[in-house]
C-alpha cells in the first residue's frame, strides 16, 4: 500500500494549510496537489537525466541514489521557488474573497480524480508515464488557479 502515501501526504497538506494557514479548504487543495504535481515533476525529470538506467528498485528504500535524487529535486526546486519569489511570480489572491459556487464541485472532483489517477500511476511506477502525468495534471492546475487569479485582477 506504499502507493497511497502520495494521497496521503497531499491529504494531510490541505488539512495543514486550512488549519494553520487558514486557507479555504478548495484552495488549500488547489495549492496542495499543485505544489505536489509540480515537485513530481521536477523530481521525475531529474530521476531520468541522473538515473535513466538504473532500476527503480535501487533508488527506494533510503539508499543513497534516492536521498541523492530528493537532495537534487529539493535544490532545482527551492532555487527555482527563489527565483519565482524574487521577481513576484505567485498568487497574491485574497482566497477568503473567492469562494466558488457551482465551480467548487467541479474542482472538487477534479481533484479526487487526480488523487484517485496518482495512485494507479505510483502503483504502475513508470518513468514516463509519471513525466506525462504530472505535466498534464501540473499544467492543469496550474492552469486554473492563474485563471482565478486573474478574474480577481
């Protein structure tokens, strides 16, 4: 069941941003399973330039490849956050001001299925297949929140 842990973690960001960072619960999601989308995809594309021929079974379990492999990720993606930050490239919404109607539901089952797709695709655990996933799913998410930005610009 190590498969679920993705769910699992994504699950336990959203409660996390709804409770400390007060954050209504569809964009405590949004943000959450974006971030996450994002950081797989990052991590995915890394693990094919560092490790394309070395077997999955190699980098789990914390050997060094793998705690290689996140130190890398973590630096692309914290350089890249910097970067972002530096030149005011983010959400600056007031979330509380947007609340959704019949676009919750929507979103809301968007997010399932994509949770419910995460799954099956860690289980499957093939490298491209995760570089498609997660661009597609990051992109889509990506897509909908700088939508909701801009209608509140």
């Amino acid at each position: 069941m190590a498969f679920l842990a993705p769910v699992i973690n994504i699950l336990l960001m959203v409660l996390l941003i709804t409770t400390v960072v007060k954050v209504p619960l569809i964009w405590s999601s949004i943000l959450s399973v974006t971030g996450f989308f994002v950081y797989t995809l990052f991590q995915t594309i890394i693990l094919l330039l560092m490790y394309s021929d070395v077997p999955m079974s190699e980098l789990q379990g914390g050997s060094a490849k793998g705690s290689l492999l996140q130190a890398v990720t973590s630096a692309v993606v914290l350089i890249a956050s910097g970067l972002l930050y530096k030149f005011g490239i983010g959400f600056i919404a007031p979330f509380d001001r947007l609340r959704f109607k019949w676009e919750q539901n929507i979103v809301i089952i968007v997010i399932i299925g994509a949770l419910a797709t995460l799954a099956v695709v860690a289980y499957v655990n093939d490298v491209w297949l995760n570089i498609v996933y997660f661009a597609l799913a990051a992109g889509m998410f990506l897509y909908y929140a700088l939508r909701k930005e801009r209608e509140y610009d």
